[in-house]
C-alpha cells in the first residue's frame, strides 16, 4: 500500500510543524556585570605583570587588592571617598 506525501506527512504530524510561521527567538538580557562581582581580563605586557605581581607579593597581598588600594589612593587624591 503507497501513500502519497501529503497523507505522510498527516500522519506524522510534520505538516503542521511546516506550517507553522517562524518566530522570533525570544532575546534574553545580558546579565555581564549585572551581580555583586565582576570579572574583569587584562591585555598588559609581561612586564607590567611582573611588576604589579611583585609589588603584590612584597606587600603580602593580591594584585586585586593592590588595584583597589593603588584606585582608593588616587580616589583620596581628588577627595573622593573610597570603594570597595
């Protein structure tokens, strides 16, 4: 017994999936930088690296809390308060 396509596709519920408009995909909001913490990638030549690696270490640190230290001393510069 042959069937045609159309009886086929029917039956197996494929034309309805044909039929059906394409939709827009719904957009989802970007959440980067939207939590308590934020990643941040720096491109910095080796040597700055060592640098502020060294200047970390010598003061029994991370270089995260360096850089807060090094933007709170330049924040106090200009009067302003600190962060973080």
């Amino acid at each position: 017994m042959e069937m045609d396509q159309q009886t086929v596709m029917s039956r197996t519920g494929i034309s309805k999936v044909m039929r059906k408009e394409p939709q827009a995909p719904e957009r989802k909001r970007k959440t980067r930088g939207a939590g308590e913490l934020v990643g941040l990638g720096l491109r910095i030549k080796r040597d700055v690296w060592l640098a502020l690696h060294e200047r970390a270490t010598h003061k029994r640190t991370n270089v995260t809390q360096l850089v807060i230290d090094l933007l709170n001393e330049d924040r106090g510069r200009d009067g302003l308060p600190p962060v973080g």
